[in-house]
C-alpha cells in the first residue's frame, strides 16, 4: 500500500496485498488479473472506473486484454445499475 495514503486502503490495494501475500508464500505463482476480478468491486464500494484507468499503480496492467475487458464489464454493470 502507498505509505501516503495510510488508512485509505482501497480494493485495489487489498488485491495488490493479497496478489503479494500469494506471491511470496506459494508455490504457484499467481496472475494479477485473478486477484483483481475475485471480488465485486461495486459491493466493495469501488464504483469508479476512471481510477482504473488512470490510477499510476495499474498502469502495467492497461495494455492488457483481460485488464480492460474487467474496465470494460465494470462499466457495463455501473450502466446497467443506472439504468435501473
């Protein structure tokens, strides 16, 4: 977690924390993509997409396919959501 934010843990740092957690104690390597789909972001109070897209943190992950299809299916619930 980003020491400048002490006590503002996001999903996304949670994710990171758990994907290193995993890293260092396994012996199967695990994918960042798993540790960021496994939750429900909007339940998790995550209902903002831009940060996504324009969090520094993530921005190794961007270029990916399955990275944005989690953008791109989180955007699509959010619509759906409002449309309600």
């Amino acid at each position: 977690m980003n020491p400048s934010r002490r006590g503002e843990q996001t999903w996304i740092d949670a994710a990171a924390d758990r994907f290193e957690r995993e890293w260092n104690t396994g012996p199967d390597r695990p994918r960042i993509e798993d540790c960021l789909a496994g939750g429900d972001h909007i339940a998790s109070g995550f209902d903002n997409p831009y940060k996504l897209r324009h969090d520094e943190r993530l921005e190794p992950l961007r270029q990916r396919n399955d990275f944005q299809k989690l953008v791109e299916g989180l955007e699509a619930r959010l619509a759906s959501k409002a449309e309600k």
